[in-house]
C-alpha cells in the first residue's frame, strides 16, 4: 500500500514540476524564472502549486531568488494551474478500448500514403520504419 501511495506522489510532484519548468517536446511553456532546482526546492516542501503561499518570506527553506520566483508565480498562477492540467495524466477518462486494442501496431500504409500524396511529400512515403499490415522496410 505505501508503496502505490509514493507511486502515485512521485507522478503527483512530476506533474506539478512539468508545470512550472516547462517541457518544450509536450508545448508547456513553464513559469519564467522557475528552473528545476528551486522548483524541485519549493515542491519538496509544498508539492502542490496551490500550497505556495504568496508571500516569498512564508516559504520554509526558501531558495535563492524567492523573491522572484514569488513574483513570477503570482503574475503568472493562472497558466501554472493551466500547465499542471496539461501535464497531468489522467486516468479516469473512461476508454471503451481495451488496453490491447491501443498497442501500436504501425503505421496505416494506405492512409499514410494518400496523406503524403495529398501533401505533395512523396519523398516521406516510405520513410516508416513499422507497417500496421505488418510489411517492415527492407
């Protein structure tokens, strides 16, 4: 049981951090100012965007530059709840697939290519390296 309860407040705390860090490769932007190592500081403390109190001289074993950081939160709490939504797994989204029917099989050959053709990039017809019909590249 403990063991599922630290699973589940390492995701919590990963969430939260991809919020105020940002990550380029999902388009979430981040908080200015909030690197990973005072991010990693604040939520050591606070793990929840909404437990950090507003006032910088309130954070217990504040990093350096708190007063910014404080700042840059306050100007910008409304994106770090967007972002922490963003990056957030969910998981009681009810799926009418079974986890079998949502493994990768490939790429769909024809429709790939109808796109490509239709797209005018012929070049990039063959370029996927799995086949949902199960033909791999030579």
């Amino acid at each position: 049981m403990l063991t599922g309860i630290r699973h589940k407040a390492v995701l919590v705390l990963g969430f939260v951090l991809l919020a105020l860090v940002g990550d380029s490769a999902d388009g979430i932007p981040g908080i200015p100012r909030w690197g990973a190592k005072a991010s990693a500081q604040v939520l050591g403390r606070y793990v929840h965007i909404e437990r950090i109190p507003v006032d910088e001289s309130e954070w217990v074993a504040a990093p350096h530059g708190a007063r910014a950081l404080s700042e840059s939160l306050e100007a910008h709490r409304e994106e770090a709840m967007l972002y922490k939504r963003l990056a957030t797994l969910r998981v009681d989204v009810p799926l009418p697939e079974s986890l079998a029917d949502l493994h990768w099989r490939g790429v769909p050959r024809p429709e790939y290519h109808e796109l490509c053709t239709e797209l005018g990039f012929e070049r990039l017809m063959e370029l996927p390296h799995r086949w949902a019909d199960g033909d791999q590249p030579t």
